[in-house]
C-alpha cells in the first residue's frame, strides 16, 4: 500500500522550473531515498511533501488522503499531516534540554504530562541518549544532537519521518554509524522513510529502493540499489553512482577497435548499429596482470592510498581508472610505476551509444 503518492507535480521560482510533471509513488514500511546531484530539486520535493511549500500544478498523497491539490485549493498545514521532520542542521533549542527538546511536539499537541514523560523517556532510551535527557544542546557532539533530533521527530509516532541531508554535517566516521542507526529505527520503529541525500554510499546503505535524480529534477531510474548500482538505466545513472569508466570504441571493417588504437576488443561485441560505442565498468571491474592476455596499456598515474593502489592507465588514447589492494598488488607484483607496461581485462561491461553519453560523461 503506497503511503506518499505524488501525481504530475510542478514547481517553478520565477521562470525557473524545478519540478516539471514529477509522478512518485512510496510503499507503506520502506525506506524510500531521492537520490541526486545538489540544486536537482530533492529537498524541494520534500518541503512540497512536508507541506512548507506549495506546488504550481499536480496532487500529492499521505496515506490516501489528498492534502495537495492547488487547482482545488487543497493545502492540508503541515502539523496535520502527520508526519515527522529532521533537517540538516539539526534545529535543536539551544535554550532547552534534550528532555524538552524531544518533548516539544507533546507539548504542543497539549498531552497530559504523564504521558509525555513516559514517551519521551522511551524515545531517548530508544535513540541511546538514555542519562543525558538534562543536558543542554551545547554539552553534546554532533551525533548526540541528531540523535535528539530524531529522537524529536519521532515521539509523535508519525507513519512517516522525511529526512533531508541529516548527516551531511557530521564527520565521516559519525555518518556511517548514524545511517545503521538509522535503518535500524526505521525496523524497530516499522515508520516509512523519505530520505534525501545527495550521498550515494548513504543510499545504497540504507534504502528499500531509490530513485536517481538528474539536474533538471528528473527522475531517471527507480530501484533497489542492486539494480541502480549493477543494472543502472542510462549513463547518467552509472556515471553518478560511483567512479565510472567510459572506455571508447568505434566499429571499422566488422571489427571493434579500443579508442584511438588497433587492438580490438576481445569480448562480446555491443548490440547495435552504432559505429562508436562506450563500454561501461568500475575501477572494480579491471583486472590487471604484466603479461598475458588483455588489452595493452600504460600505467599514465599510481598512487599509494594506504590500503589500496590507485592506477590511471591508457589504452590507445583513451584512459580508465582502477586500484588494486595494496597486500595483493605486493604478493602478485602488481605494484606498477608510471610509465609500465601492463595488460588490462575486463569482469563486467555496460555498453552504451555515444549518442546517450552526456557531454558531462564524456568529459
């Protein structure tokens, strides 16, 4: 059953449009996270959700009720749409406890005072901010403050809590800790989350689908994260979640050659009329060897990372990136220099026309 339904939505700043025609629709229970590049209209959507903006044209759903609609002057406030909020900056009172803070929405509901005690001591044990709840804003980490925030957003037992950038201001060891705690309120808690981030890691970590967003605010694929990651849509997708190679090929005689070279490609060709196509993989994808079979190239770039070796390589004028454990690249002399020789394969490829590459890909 769909919680959030979003139909045909539009919105625009002066004659800039920022949302055009956007349909979404979000299940009952899931993780759902609106995935793209900043300025492509995520947060946007989200505050039209929320209810702190209106949109041009198109309705909007909670839980099968329509509480957007401009054309029928439908615009159901905020604070009765049953839904709870945390924002980047967390927005915690400085002036007030962790205890009042949480206990905020309570209070203005006008809850009897038992109950808010009761509720908000569960919500702090549940958020692991059990012992601190007297503590003012200013004697917390960063952590402990979002976890208020959630805390907060949470004690109203709202079916949907909408996050925008949550963890985007916290340090990179706080954020993988804070998005496991995360999915796992989302479990105990059994509330649907919108989540908004322009972070892949956090999206494939945490969400029951995603959806990528593009610049112009389009949506350009929907999924699991297995199918965004391994089976993405078009380039753009492949391109934006995580390093992506584009390696060069044109058709001449029947035969495929690589970038700008002679050496043809020794796996199975793309599909298509096309004369010059784009073969798609991750750094992950490469496999590397001195001699041997493979396409010949050249180290260009290493770089020692610690626990990894980081390779630039050129193949016939067209260049890719890739890296190797640092402990294997040891044991199977892998540790190459600029300017080596070394023989490239491949354990995966997504062919695309260069028709559908975008100028950003290509460059």
């Amino acid at each position: 059953m769909d919680i959030i339904r979003v139909e045909d939505v539009s919105k625009s700043y002066g004659s800039r449009s920022i949302l055009s025609g956007m349909s979404l629709t979000i299940k009952r229970g899931e993780c759902f996270t609106l995935l793209g590049p900043s300025g492509c209209g995520k947060t946007v959507l989200l505050r039209l959700i929320a209810g702190f903006e209106s949109p041009d044209a198109g309705k909007i759903y909670l839980d099968n009720t329509l509480v957007t609609d401009p054309a029928a002057q439908v615009e159901v406030p905020p604070e009765n749409r049953g839904i709870g909020l945390v924002f980047q900056d967390y927005a915690v009172w400085p002036h007030m406890t962790v205890f009042d803070n949480v206990a905020y929405p309570l209070k203005i509901a006008k809850r009897p005072k038992d109950e808010i005690r009761t509720r908000v001591m569960e919500m702090v044990a549940i958020v692991g901010m059990k012992g601190l709840e007297n503590r003012l804003p200013s004697e917390l980490s960063g952590g402990q403050q979002q976890r208020v925030a959630l805390a907060r957003a949470l004690v109203g037992k709202p079916a949907l809590l909408l996050l925008d950038e949550p963890l985007s201001n916290l340090d990179a060891n706080l954020r993988e800790e804070m998005r496991f705690e995360i999915k796992e309120l989302q479990r105990k808690l059994n509330v649907t989350v919108l989540y908004v981030t322009h972070d892949q890691e956090i999206g494939l970590a945490i969400s029951d689908r995603v959806a990528i967003m593009d610049e112009s605010g389009a949506i350009q694929q929907i999924g699991t994260p297995w199918e965004i990651f391994e089976q993405p849509a078009n380039p753009f997708v492949f391109n934006f979640m995580g390093i992506a190679n584009f390696l060069h090929v044109r058709r001449e005689g029947g035969a495929y050659l690589v970038g700008t070279g002679t050496q043809p490609i020794g796996w199975t060709a793309p599909e298509g009329d096309g004369e010059r196509w784009a073969a798609g993989f991750r750094p992950s994808d490469v496999v590397l060897s001195r001699t041997g079979e493979g396409l010949s190239g050249i180290v260009r770039r290493a770089n020692f990372l610690g626990a990894m070796m980081d390779y630039l390589i050129e193949v016939d004028g067209a260049h890719l990136r890739t890296s190797v454990e640092t402990h294997r690249a040891i044991s199977e002399q892998l540790m190459f220099q600029a300017g080596d020789v070394c023989k490239v394969q491949f354990l995966n490829l997504l062919w695309f026309e260069e028709t559908q590459l975008r100028k950003e890909v290509v460059a």
